[in-house]
C-alpha cells in the first residue's frame, strides 16, 4: 500500500511540474498580431507583427495548399524565406 502511495505522489508531482512549466513559458511567449489580408488570384497575404522590431509576411498559395513566412532583413536589404508549411500535412484530418 505504501509502494502505491509513493508511485502516485511522484506521478502527481511530476504532472504539476510539467504543468508549471508550460504555464511559464506560455506567459513568457510573445503574442503575434495579424494585420489586414489581400487576395490577389490564388495567393492571400497577411502581414503580422513578430515582435516588436520585426514584421513578417504570410503568403498562401490556395492553388498549391502552401504557405511561406517571409520576413524583411534589412542587413541584406532583401525579402528572407524562414519558413514554408504544406497546409495539406497541417490540416489533415484522421
């Protein structure tokens, strides 16, 4: 009976160490604001605050089902791709 006791008060101290842990770094994480949306054909864009001294660019390409995330990089004074997602994988129901 003890044995069963101390199993289940590691258990419940372990799930609210992991709990505590996502709580603070959910507070902690930035938020991202979505601004005002274009269509154009078969492409949406949408720009959204990063943080506070970067903006980026979200470009859905409908035709294709994919998305790329670009972001300004005024070091190179160019447009930089920093991600590209596949909405079918994203989106993909069981």
């Amino acid at each position: 009976m003890k044995d069963r006791q101390t199993i289940m008060i590691l258990v419940l101290g372990t799930t609210a160490a992991i709990l505590a842990t996502m709580l603070v770094v959910a507070m902690n994480s930035q938020p991202a604001y979505a601004g005002a949306s274009v269509r154009s054909g078969d492409y949406i864009m949408v720009n959204a605050s990063f943080s506070k001294l970067k903006d980026v660019v979200y470009v859905i390409d409908v035709s294709n089902r994919r998305m790329n995330v670009y972001v300004v990089n005024m070091s190179k004074k160019a447009v930089d791709l920093i991600d590209q997602v596949e909405l079918d994988r994203v989106f993909a129901t069981q």
